[in-house]
C-alpha cells in the first residue's frame, strides 16, 4: 500500500476534477481557478508557482542518480536520453501521419510528443514494487528531457514575445549558482534564495517557469543539507503538490465530444501518437542505443520492462492540453484536443499497468 498510495491519490484528484468539470459545478470550477492573484490567475499559480516545487524535487533525484545512482554510469544515462529523442520525433511522425501533413495542422504535431511527468510517475507507482527500482530513474529521466523538449517547442513555436531583461536576470542568477557550486558552499539558504530569484526572473522571461527548478535541484551540492531537503519535499509534493495540479489541470470540459470526435483527424492524430508513436519511438531509440553500444538497460531490468514503461510514457495529459491550448488558441479545435489527449494518456495508463502487473513481484 505505500506504493499505491501517491499513485491512487493523484488519479483520485484527476478523477475528481473531470466529475466536477463536466457536472453541475464546472462553471464554478472555471470561475475559482481563473480568479486572479497579483496578475496571474490561480491556475498559472499552481503550473509555474506550486509546480517549481515538485520540479525542484526532480532536480533533486536526477542529480543524486547521476552522482551516486543509476545515471552515474553513462551508458545507463544515455539510455533515457536516447529514449526522449524516439519519443518525441516517433509522435509527431504518427500525427503527421495521420492528418496527412496538413499545414494548418502542422503545429499540432507537438501535442502528442510530452509526457506528463507527475501523473506517469503517480501511475508508475502502482506497479514499481515489482520492478527493478532503475526503472524509475529511467522514467523520470526520460520524462524530465521530454518535458524540457517540449518547453524548448513551446519557446520555438508559441511564445509571442520574451523579456531580454528577465533573461539576462536569470542569467545571472545562473552563475550566482554555479559559483557558489564552484567554492563548495553546502548550507542550503543561499541556493534556495537565489534559485527563487531565478525562478521570479524565469517567470517574467516568458518562458516556463517549472525550469527553475529542475535547474536549481540540479545545482545544490550533494551533502546533508541536500538530503534532507529531499527528505523534506517528498511528502509535501506528493500529499499536496501532485493533487493540487491534477484536480486543477485534469478537469477538461467533454461538452460537444462524441463518437464522430473520434474520428477527427486531430484527436486520431494525437491518441495514436500517444498510445503506439511514444512505446515505438522510446523502445526503438533504446534497442538501437543499446545495440550500439551507447547505452544499457537499468539493472535488473529486462526489454518487458522497459516495454511497460514506455507504453507509460504515452500519459501525456496536462503538458498535452498545455501545448494543445497553445497550438489551436481557439475553439475550433478544442474538443478535438481534449478528446485525444485524454483517451491517447487514459489507454497508455491502462495498457502500462496492465503490462507491468502480468510480470511476476520481483523478489527483494
């Protein structure tokens, strides 16, 4: 049960959240989490605000893992790289695919190229007693650089307009950073001021404010200090942080959604992405790096495993509805996009779950 427990509550939020958004009290849903708090609405509050926090704490385990871990060995660490690069060029292939290249539809071919790293970790944990615990690493890896790719698209394609300023300020505060990393400073206060000092200057760059965190977690020296500030953030980020940002950002509104949506180009082009375009572009790119030489499997893991985890890669969810709001700005293709997404993420889950639970506990 201690592994069920953060999966089931995230899932239970999320499954609050599209009740609550499709009934009676969706109106007043949408009304509290657009009220607004010092110019921003209490919904970008919990995305670039609450969320640095658990972004911080993937910083955190990356950087442990790449240090003393599984991603200390470079051929295991090129693994998730090489499997974010397939799961991301794979989808957009699929999509493309699909809507026939259609070049009003280009941009929606980075929809289905994310994968939401909260909620596939919350639904890995359903399963990861059974597995080999590099697998993890592997996932939130793989989903770190996929969600940092898709950052990088969101910059490239549909930022309208950037802060020099506020650049040059978390320029800065970079340095500060990697300075005080340089003269081995361990004590935790004057990374974590000016990291929020970056993560204000990132917010007012434009561009999205979640970096900061994994930047920062990234930077903070291995010591006592860094161990029990991980110790520290993992139940405020799992109780409260991963149910906060599902129940806000799952809640998407099915009204006018049918079976004819299904056979929308869009939502085809975006659930096939997910469910067969990320498991192919990830076990592909990973069978190659290995087979190259470049990389190898986590320890104790075999290719079913790595099967299952990256059929979980296609939970694309809030960062698909994120970039899907960004593409198609308007509502002509908006139920289309949720449909997708959120049939293409749900089957992934499923499909993952049930993949990893047909291979027999390993043992302790």
């Amino acid at each position: 049960m201690k592994d069920l427990g953060p999966g089931l509550a995230l899932l239970l939020a999320a499954a609050l959240a599209m009740s609550v958004a499709n009934g009676p009290w969706a109106g007043e849903y949408s009304n509290v989490l657009a009220l607004t708090i010092a110019s921003k609405s209490i919904l970008h509050w919990i995305n670039d605000g609450l969320m640095a926090v658990f972004f911080l704490l993937v910083g955190l385990e990356i950087a442990r893992e790449t240090q003393e871990g599984e991603l200390a060995d470079l051929r295991r660490a090129a693994l998730p790289i090489a499997g974010a690069i397939g799961g991301m060029l794979a989808p957009a292939g699929v999509f493309l695919w699909v809507t026939d290249a259609d070049a009003t539809l280009l941009e929606g071919a980075a929809i289905p190229t994310a994968t939401d790293i909260a909620f596939a970790l919350g639904v890995f944990a359903l399963v990861r007693s059974r597995l080999a615990p590099g697998l993890r690493i592997f996932l939130l890896g793989l989903a770190v650089i996929d969600d940092l790719g898709a950052i990088v698209l969101i910059a490239i394609l549909f930022t309208g307009q950037l802060s020099a300023a506020a650049l040059a300020s978390a320029a800065i505060c970079l340095v500060a950073l990697t300075l005080l990393r340089r003269a081995d400073v361990r004590r935790l206060t004057p990374y974590l001021c000016i990291g929020f000092f970056l993560w204000l200057s990132v917010l007012k760059s434009g561009v999205h404010a979640t970096l900061a965190g994994v930047v920062l977690g990234l930077l903070i020296p291995q010591g006592e200090s860094r161990r029990k500030l991980e110790a520290t953030l993992h139940p405020f980020v799992t109780w409260l942080v991963l149910p906060v940002f599902a129940f806000a950002n799952a809640g998407a509104s099915l009204d006018g959604a049918g079976w004819h949506t299904l056979a929308n180009p869009i939502t085809l082009g975006i659930v096939l992405g997910l469910l067969l375009g990320k498991q192919f572009g990830v076990l592909a790119a990973c069978w190659l790096a290995v087979r190259l030489g470049w990389a190898k499997l986590p320890t104790g893991a075999d290719w079913r495993d790595l099967h299952g985890v990256a059929i979980l890669t296609g939970i694309g969810f809030t960062m698909s509805l994120f970039i899907g709001s960004l593409a198609f700005p308007t509502d002509e293709y908006s139920v289309a996009i949720r449909l997708g997404v959120l049939v293409g993420s749900c089957c992934s889950a499923v499909l993952g779950v049930v993949w990893l639970l047909a291979r027999p506990r390993r043992s302790s």
